[in-house]
C-alpha cells in the first residue's frame, strides 16, 4: 500500500508492505486472494484519512510476494515466523543506521529467485 496526496504535489511515496496470512490450496488462489485483501484496504477512512497533515488515501500497489509458511500442519502462534524479507547493506555503518531507524541504504532482494544464502 502507498499513499497518494489528493490535492498536494506529491515528491515522495510512502510505502507499507503488510504481511497477511492466507490460507489457500494454491499459489494462484492465494494470490487472488492477496490481491482482493489489498484493493479492499484502498481508500481514505471516509475522507478523514491524512499523512503529514495533508489529505491523501492509502492505494493497492500490488502483491509484491507470496511465502508458504514454513509448518503447514501447524497453526503460527507465539513466535512463529511468518514471513521475513532478505536485504542487503554494504557496510556496518549502513546496518547500523538501518537498525537504528535512520536513513540507510539497503538493497531489498527478490526472493522469488533463488536466495543467496545456503541453508
């Protein structure tokens, strides 16, 4: 989801990527069902809706990834992981800022390829 101003220029994009459980019996099917989840959530609370004081609505960007949870007989409860993403920094100075909430550059990697790491 981003948010896009209404009536402001707009000189930058506010991004959340929300994590949602789904259960489906395929890939497709839980795609669709991501993405009818997704377009569900636009909108801009009845017009009360503002980011940084200015007026403005949460828009559907998509389903960036699909991730089957790692113990399907299992339900997730208290500390199961349900998702996670793989980034990349090119220094600890950059991980630092990152942890510590400050601007950082960081490279966010596909994992719909294969990953990079060897379990």
């Amino acid at each position: 989801m981003y948010v896009r101003f209404k009536k402001h220029r707009q000189t930058h994009f506010p991004v959340w990527e929300n994590v949602i459980l789904i259960k489906a019996r395929s890939d497709l099917e839980a795609f669709k069902k991501a993405e009818k989840r997704g377009r569900e959530e636009e909108g801009d609370c009845g017009g009360t809706f503002r980011w940084g004081g200015k007026p403005a609505r949460w828009v559907f960007a998509g389903v960036r990834q699909l991730i089957t949870c790692d113990n399907l007989q299992k339900r997730p409860s208290d500390r199961s992981e349900v998702t996670y993403l793989e980034l990349d920094v090119s220094s600890k100075k950059e991980l630092k800022k990152f942890v510590d909430g400050e601007s950082a550059v960081v490279k966010m990697l596909d994992m719909r390829r294969e990953p990079t790491h060897k379990l």
